[in-house]
C-alpha cells in the first residue's frame, strides 16, 4: 500500500479554529466504524467511476474510504485526518481489507497540501459542521478538484433531529449539543446550510439533496442509545460540557439515564437527517 506525502501549495496557511467536539473516544469511534458508503454516500455512489482518484477528508477510522477505494479499483483513493492517530487506524483498516488503491496523510481542510487541479473528486462525510470556516473548507476542495470533477459533502443537521416517545430530557441534550458545538467554532445545523456555503465558496453547479439514517430496532436503539449515554459521560463533549460551564457532570449523567431509557421502549425511533450536495467544477 502506497503513502503519499503531498506538497505543500500555499505559502500561508489558515489553522482550524474550530474544536472538534466529539474526539475519539471508542463511543465516538463506534459509530463512525459503523458508516459505509452505502449508509453515508449513497448519493455520491451513481457518480463514480473506477478510473477516478479520489480525496476523502475527515477519512476517520476510514470504513467510507475504503469502500470508495473498492469502488475505483483502477483509480486511488487519498484519505486524510486532522488527527494522526486515526489516519493510522485508517491506514491499518485499509491494510485488513487488502486495499493497494490508497495513501493517507494528516490534513487541514482549510489549506490542502495538494496542487490546483488534482482529484476527480473530493469527498467529505460530517466535517463542515465542525470546521471553523466552511466556505474556506469549500473553496480548497473545489482548488484541488480538477475541471469536470465533483465535490461531495454530507452533513447531518442536529436541529432536525427527530425522535419518539418524546423526551424533555433528550429535548435538554439537544439544547445543550448545540451550546457545546458552538461554543467550539462548529455549526451543528450544517445540513441545511451546505448548499449556502456552496454558493458563498463559488460553486456555480451545485445539487443539493437530504436523506436519512433512521434508528428503530431493538439493536438500532440500544446501539444508537448506547454509544449516546457513553458519550455524554467519557468523551471530550463531556469534558468541553463541564470545563466551558454548560453542564455539570450529575447533569451529564441524568442526561445519559435519559438515553438509555429511551433505548429500551419498544415504540423508540430515532432519526437523523442530512444534508447533501454534488457540485461539479
């Protein structure tokens, strides 16, 4: 498997200001490991092809890089992180499936280490909502994409969330999400703003599109309800919720009782919605 070391194109750099709120506690990586192209890029799938180089940003523990890996097998796949540890869980995922079509490198969205014109697509999966300027983000994407090429992002939007039976107090863990995220420089409602971003960034040929993942069986719940009451207790939200005056831990912890409450009803459905857009360059 090749490693790729791009080369640096701007002589200054914009640094991320923006928080990453989730971090890579193993609740967090739980469900990230869970997402596939089919269940978070289904709207990109139609338009690849297998000659095609791709660069996937916000790769994560690259479960989605590697399936777009599989689906150009004559083309490449570039998949990056801001966090070197997880692009080397990435890289040892793709090891395991025997994927030769990828490198890896730790990027910074807002300045790409990549010359003008390089991808026929560049990909990002849940990364605009935590970026401290998205339509910077957007502009380099669209830079490193060649003439012909798509830009594909998908982002879900939390103030659409939703979720039965109700739950005043998972109506209070989304009132304090949002609080959290935006206080670290991201933008939780980043689904319906995409297109927007888009159009600011000088994407003229852009179109948008919503789908779902939806939570509503037994195992669906306690694996959504679970890895939510895990997060909202041991991960770094937790830490920023407390250390920035949110919420206190009892707090945190009610809320998390409160998830996996939810999970045990037999009528408990969740939904979660996403935002989408494919701009051609």
């Amino acid at each position: 498997m090749s490693q790729e070391t791009p080369r640096a194109t701007q002589s200054t750099t914009q640094s991320e200001s923006a928080v990453y709120t989730h971090g890579h506690h193993e609740s967090v990586l739980r469900s990230h490991t869970w997402r596939t192209a089919a269940n978070s890029a289904a709207y990109l799938i139609g338009e690849l092809k297998p000659h095609m180089r791709v660069l996937d940003i916000g790769c994560g523990p690259g479960t989605i890089s590697a399936d777009l890996a599989a689906l150009v097998p004559d083309g490449h796949v570039t998949a990056v992180d801001r966090a070197a540890g997880i692009v080397e869980r990435a890289r040892e995922y793709a090891a395991g499936r025997g994927l030769e079509n990828m490198s890896f490198a730790v990027a910074d969205v807002h300045a790409l280490d990549f010359p003008d014109d390089t991808f026929c697509v560049v990909h990002a999966h849940q990364v605009l909502q935590h970026v401290g300027d998205p339509v910077q983000a957007l502009r380099e994407m669209r830079r490193v994409t060649k003439p012909g090429g798509i830009i594909a992002v998908r982002d879900s939007d939390y103030g659409a969330f939703a979720w039965y039976p109700e739950s005043p107090a998972l109506d209070g863990w989304l009132e304090l999400y949002h609080r959290v995220a935006r206080a670290n420089g991201g933008e939780p409602d980043a689904g319906r703003r995409l297109k927007s971003w888009a159009l600011e960034a000088g994407c003229t040929d852009v179109t948008a599109s919503a789908s779902t993942w939806c939570f509503a069986t037994e195992e669906e719940r306690a694996w959504w309800s679970g890895l939510w009451a895990e997060r909202t207790v041991a991960s770094s939200y937790a830490d920023l919720a407390v250390e920035g005056g949110h919420a206190t831990a009892p707090e945190l912890a009610a809320i998390a009782e409160a998830w996996r409450a939810w999970g045990t009803q037999d009528d408990a459905w969740f939904m979660v919605p996403h935002g989408e857009i494919l701009c051609r360059v």
